[in-house]
C-alpha cells in the first residue's frame, strides 16, 4: 500500500486521533450488532499496547436537526465497546469544546475516551458532512497523529477524515483500512482467475458504473435482484409488474451486446401477487411471468446455474442480494448463492451492505474470505475511483 499505515509512526506517549466507523444498528438504546466495533479492535488495542493516548470518535446515523439527535448518542457504543476491550472507556458528550480538552489532556498512555457523534456537528449547516475548513483543523490540534480505520466513510470527504488528514503530519491507515484495500485492490487489480462478479440490488442506476468496471475486469459478471428484470426486458421478455426503470433499457441493451455472454441473468424467479410475506408465490421460467405478478427473487434454476461458474472460480466478489431477502419467503435465492460462494475453494469477497447482513444472517459469514465494513466504500472502489478518505493519508 502507498499509504503511511499505524506501523509506521511512533504511538507512545502520543495522542492518538481515530476516525472509527461504529456506526451501527442500534436496538432498543443498545448496540445491535458489534461486527464493526470488532473488525475496529486489533487497530484500536495496537494503540493502547504502545501506550498511544487513544481518541476514539465516530458518526451514527444521520442528524441533521435537534429532534434527529434522539437516539444517536455513541454513549451506549462507548458502554458496549468497555466490555470488548475489558478497560474503561471514558465517554465525553461533546464534539468540542473545554470539556473535550480536558479529558483529552488528563489522558494516560494506554487509556481510551470517545467522544460524541460527529453527526451532531451538521446540526447547524453540514460542518461534519461538508468537510468545514474550521472544524477539521481544530480536532486535528486535539491529537499528535491521525489514523483512519473507518472504510465504511473512506468514500465520503468529511472533516473527521480528509479534514483531519490535511491537518496532521502524520495521517496513516489502520489494520481494518489495510485490510479491506488488500482484499478489494487485489480482487479487482490482480485476481486469481477465473473471476466472478456477482451483482444485486434493486436498480440498474445504483450499479452502473460497477457494472462497466467489472465487465472490463471480471470473467463472468451474474445479475440477479430487482436490476434483472430491466435487463430481461431489454431482452424481450414481459416481466409482469417486477421493477422495471425503463429509461435504462437502451443501457440494459447496450451492456448486453458489449458483454456477449460474459453478464448472465436469472432463466428462473419467484414471482409473487403482491409484494407481502403471505403473498401467493411460484417459480416460473423468465418466459413466463405473469402480467399481474412481480418477480421477487430468482429460482432454484437460477441458483444452481450461477452455483456452476461459481465452483469453478478463483476469485468471487458479491454485492448485493438475489431478492426481496428481507422477506423469509423471498430469501432461498440469496442465501442459495451465499451458500454457493461459502461452499467454493474461491476467494470470496462481501462488498457491504446488504450482501453483508445476508452473508451473516445465512449463516456462512465465517467462511467468506472477507466481509466488508462498508457497502458504499466498497462499490465506489470496485468502480475504480478514488476514495477521497484514503487519498488524503500521507504517502509513505
């Protein structure tokens, strides 16, 4: 990586500024689901080994006015992230100001504070969102050095991150940051091959650009989820009242005679005559969806076919369920696949997002290679742009 990382730069007795991504679900005034706070722990527990003076800060949610701000807290994050570290994690309610600056001084090497939700600062006009000049340079001064650990906003150019980053000598990555470039740089620079892209999600509109990219890149790129279904119109066929954005068939068409039979779409779905859990539902082939039903998951046939070129790969990436995976009666295509991939000798790749909560909801999280932390980073990089985020680190 050409990128400074936490190994390169002196911890001890240094305050140590870190943009985390603990942006997580939330449950009942409790943290939901920790898998980010994990994946942030070997970077977070090197700092305290070498006695860096660890300021630990984060967004959760989006907060735009004072009623948004209900619920948002890091507070129960910070209770949460006590007992994964096993040391007390001192909470500052504040995003700046005396207090901030007080318990950041009285910090000793090896202790640990979080402060408040970055998000509080767009309250009044997007300071944190906006990247504003100010509030990026004044937390910059709260800390000796900066090191990015949160992939989930790497895409985004926010004053926690590239704010900080212009302010600091020293801004380097963290393990989890490292990480999640290793898997994704080598997926799509240097694949072992061959290479499967398997692609879902509602639209086409969201996967444009990813689309084009892995088409260049990938051997074989699978469609599944509500974006087929423009794609099997474009091909002729009548697909009922399955989602369909029908300014993008030209595009739908235009993808298909470019990639041959590279992009393979569903010759099965489960269609349904409502969109609801207790809805009527039936596998048919893609020639035969009904006018009045809508497709919302592919088939059996569909899976076993995708399951063939996936046995066969090397290197496997997946972003985005088959289907309306949310639904139990709409998630066998999903979880059909994620079993596929689980089950292959390939390197296997979760960009995020959905495709993460359904990874881990089968069942077979532990036998993905890598889970991504962050769904938007992670198309944005599959994409082949810059993540403003990593590009405002110091080169090495």
């Amino acid at each position: 990586m050409a990128k400074k990382t936490i190994e390169d730069i002196e911890l001890k007795g240094k305050k140590v500024l870190m943009r985390v991504d603990f942006n997580v679900p939330m449950k009942d005034g409790a943290v939901g689901d920790d898998n980010r706070m994990v994946q942030a722990l070997p970077t977070i527990k090197y700092v305290l080994d070498h006695d860096g003076k660890l300021i630990l800060f984060s967004h959760l949610g989006r907060v735009k006015t004072e009623e948004d701000k209900e619920g948002k807290s890091l507070k129960p994050v910070a209770e949460h992230l006590e007992e994964l570290l096993g040391q007390a994690v001192r909470f500052v309610p504040e995003t700046r100001g005396e207090a901030l600056q007080k318990a950041i001084d009285e910090l000793k090497e090896g202790e640990v504070l979080l402060f408040e939700n970055t998000r509080f600062e767009d309250i009044d006009g997007k300071k944190e969102s906006g990247n504003d000049p100010e509030l990026g340079k004044y937390w910059a001064s709260l800390g000796d050095v900066f090191v990015n650990d949160a992939f989930g906003t790497a895409h985004r150019a926010h004053a926690s991150n590239v704010g900080i980053s212009e302010n600091m000598d020293d801004a380097v990555a963290g393990f989890l940051l490292e990480k999640e470039l290793k898997f994704l740089g080598d997926a799509v620079d240097d694949p072992e091959r061959p290479f499967v892209a398997i692609l879902g999600g509602a639209k086409v509109s969201d996967k444009i650009d990813v689309i084009e990219a892995l088409l260049q890149k990938a051997d074989k790129v699978l469609i599944g989820g509500g974006m087929a279904y423009t794609f099997l119109k474009a091909q002729g066929y009548e697909i009922g009242k399955s989602l369909l954005e029908e300014d993008k068939i030209p595009l739908a068409k235009d993808l298909l005679e470019r990639a041959g039979d590279k992009l393979v779409l569903p010759v099965d779905v489960v269609v349904a005559d409502e969109f609801a859990e207790d809805a009527n539902k039936k596998v048919v082939s893609i020639e035969d969806i009904p006018e009045d039903w809508e497709g919302l998951d592919c088939g059996p046939a569909t899976v076993e076919a995708f399951k063939e070129i996936i046995d066969d790969a090397k290197t496997v990436v997946w972003n985005g369920p088959m289907g309306v995976f949310e639904m139990d009666a709409f998630a066998e295509g999903t979880n059909g696949v994620c079993k596929a991939i689980a089950e292959s000798d390939a390197i296997s790749i979760v960009g995020g997002g959905d495709s993460a909560s359904a990874a881990k909801n089968s069942g077979f999280a532990d036998k993905f290679s890598h889970i991504s932390t962050g769904g938007g980073a992670s198309m944005q990089f599959l994409e082949g742009k810059e993540l403003p985020g990593v590009a405002a680190l110091s080169d090495k």
